[in-house]
C-alpha cells in the first residue's frame, strides 16, 4: 500500500491537474473577444486571483478531512460538529484569501515590470491555469499535513498578507495618522471588509491553535509520564494545559471580536477586546514556566524580553509620545504573533525530543542498536 505521504502527494496533483483544466476553461470564456492587461480593468490578475481563491476555498475542505487519518489527529473527529464546520470555513475562507492576495499583488508587479504589456485569450488563460493549479496544489499540501507548526506558520502569514493587503487598497491614505484599526473603518472601501474578514478568521484560527498546541502539550506530558526519569523538573504532573488553552481560546476570541466590532461601529468595546487580548498574552507569558515547565530557559527569557519590550512600547506612545498609536500597535501586535509562533516551535521540539527518547528507551529495552 503507498504511504499516507505518498497519497497526499498523489491526490494533490491530482487536484492541481483538474484545477489547471476548470481554470483554463473558466479563463477562456472570461477573456474571450479582448486582449486583458496583466492588472486591473478585470485583466488577467484579477481574474486569476479570483479563480485562485475560489479553488483554494473548494479545495481545503477535501485535504483537511485527510488530517482525520493521522493516528495523532483522530481527536480531531471527536469535536463538537459546531467546531468542526467552524474551523474548516476559517481555514478555508484564510487559504482562499491568501491565494486571492497572492495572485493579484503578483500580476500587480508583473504590470509595472512589462508596463502596457496585454495577453490575448489563450495566453491569459494560460496564466490563470497556473495559478489555480498552484492554488488547488499548496492548498491540498497544506490542509493534508496540518499540525500545529503548519498552522502557527500559516497564521503568521495570512494575518502578514491580509493586512499589508488592507494598507495597500485602503481609500484612506492618512489611516496611519490616527491607528491601525482605522484600516476596519467604512471609509476605507474594500480594505475595511479585507482588515476585519482577517482578523476575525485569525481568531477563530488561533482558537484551533489552541486545541493543537494543548494536544501536544498532553502528549509532551504522557511521553514525560512514562519516562524514566519522570521525577526530574517538568514532569506530566506538573504540566497544566486547562489556563493554557483558555488564555489562547481568549486572545483568538478577542482578536476576532475586534473585526466583528469595527473601531467606527462601537470604539469602547473594540479597544476593549484588543487591550483584552493584550491582558491574556501578559498572563500567559508570566504564568507558562508554572504552567508548563520544561520548556527552555532561552524561552522563557526570550517571552520576558519580548513582553517587556511591548510595554516599552505602550510607555513610547503614553505618555512620552514619542510617536504615535499605529506604530505602538504594530509593535505590540507583532510581538503577540511572534511569541505565538515561538511558543508553538518550542513545544513542538520538546515533543520531539520526547518522541525520541522513548523511541531510544524502547530499542534500548528490546536489545536493539538505535
């Protein structure tokens, strides 16, 4: 039988040959009778970035059921069927909009590169068929394999795209003058359905983060349990994973109530969902060597330093003034992103290195050389 691996490989050129057929024929009729530009006036980009989106957003539910199968994932069936359909459209609705951002920002270069430069049909048909079979590939790569890496990585990245993509559509040029959540205003045109639509799947991706990362963290703790050394500082019984996920489920919860909530809709209750979510990453940091112990020294400092470095950046903004609010939330929330990331990495090598001692001690056991 070929291996799970070699089937994902399989069944996502398997995707990517039929999205390359539906996008060329999709793309004929689009452009038919006109030669488009590479950007804009409904060109080619505009048309690939669409044909993009959409075959990423058909695409992710397949692959991701394919995670079910994992022997480590099967817990993954086992929520609530709310949950279940809940994270699938944020995955997939983030995997569409980063092939829409992705598609268009690249054939808004090319536009510039070969400026005036036109296709006929069959040539934009032909670049649209790229890009959804990149598309439906990536994607299938990316919904088959999820884990908890993968997506902390994913999430850094879609959150990265989708508001540069705000700054740059944005009508209002002097956003920056007042705050970053002014990209979310009406009078922001599209970017404000781009800026909010990102942050409230961001958040609901972040609450799945959390179910992976404490999945982990649990299995981090059985390997510990059934360690030899299971006495040594950070054993299983040490580990707490219920503060964990919640301060994780709350700062995805209170990201997405920032989009649900608009700065120009109800301004008290959306800076008080961000100054919340701030409020959980500072718990969660000053709280994760008690809550789980074992990780690095060089984390946990690397956390202290880097919230330390937050709060020097609400004391640059107020009171010193020293510049003004858009620039102390770009730090803040690239130092929250950050730490995400670095906390999902470091889990993730502990449990490996756990994996490996027990796959060391077994051998070890049987009378085998590893």
């Amino acid at each position: 039988m070929e291996s799970s691996a070699a089937r994902t490989e399989a069944r996502a050129a398997q995707a990517a040959g039929l999205a390359v057929v539906v996008s060329f024929v999709v793309a004929l009729i689009a452009f038919a009778g006109r030669r488009p530009a590479l950007s804009g006036g409904d060109g080619v980009g505009d048309v690939a970035a669409v044909v993009g989106g959409v075959v990423a957003v058909l695409v992710l539910p397949v692959a991701y059921r394919h995670t079910y199968d994992h022997p480590q994932h099967h817990w993954l069936a086992e929520r609530p069927v709310w949950r279940r359909y809940l994270g699938v459209v944020a995955l997939a609705a983030a995997h569409g909009a980063i092939a829409y951002m992705a598609a268009w920002a690249g054939f808004r270069i090319f536009q510039g590169t070969f400026n005036g430069l036109t296709l006929d049909a069959l040539a934009g048909a032909l670049a649209t068929a790229v890009v959804g079979g990149l598309a439906a590939y990536t994607t299938y790569q990316s919904g088959a394999r999820m884990n908890s890496y993968l997506l902390s990585n994913f999430l850094a990245t879609y959150l990265a795209a989708g508001v540069l993509t705000s700054m740059v559509t944005t009508m209002n040029s002097h956003w920056w003058e007042v705050n970053f959540s002014v990209l979310g205003a009406r009078d922001s045109g599209m970017a404000s359905w781009t800026f909010n639509m990102t942050l409230i799947t961001s958040g609901v991706v972040i609450t799945m983060l959390a179910e992976y990362v404490t999945r982990d963290i649990q299995a981090l703790a059985a390997y510990r349990e059934d360690s030899p050394a299971r006495e040594r500082k950070g054993s299983s019984a040490m580990v707490q994973t219920r503060p964990i996920l919640v301060c994780l489920v709350l700062i995805g919860v209170f990201l997405a109530g920032t989009g649900l909530v608009p700065v120009d809709f109800y301004m008290p209750a959306h800076n008080s969902m961000a100054t919340a979510m701030a409020g959980a990453y500072t718990l969660l940091v000053l709280f994760l060597p008690w809550w789980l112990p074992g990780l690095s020294r060089t984390f946990h400092v690397t956390g202290f330093a880097m919230l330390g470095g937050a709060i020097l950046a609400v004391i640059l903004w107020f009171p010193l003034g020293y510049y003004n609010m858009t620039a102390m939330e770009f730090f803040v929330a690239g130092v929250i992103l950050a730490w995400l990331v670095l906390l999902i990495r470091n889990v993730a090598a502990a449990l490996e290195d756990a994996q490996r001692d027990a796959l060391w001690g077994l051998m070890r056991d049987q009378g085998s050389e590893p």
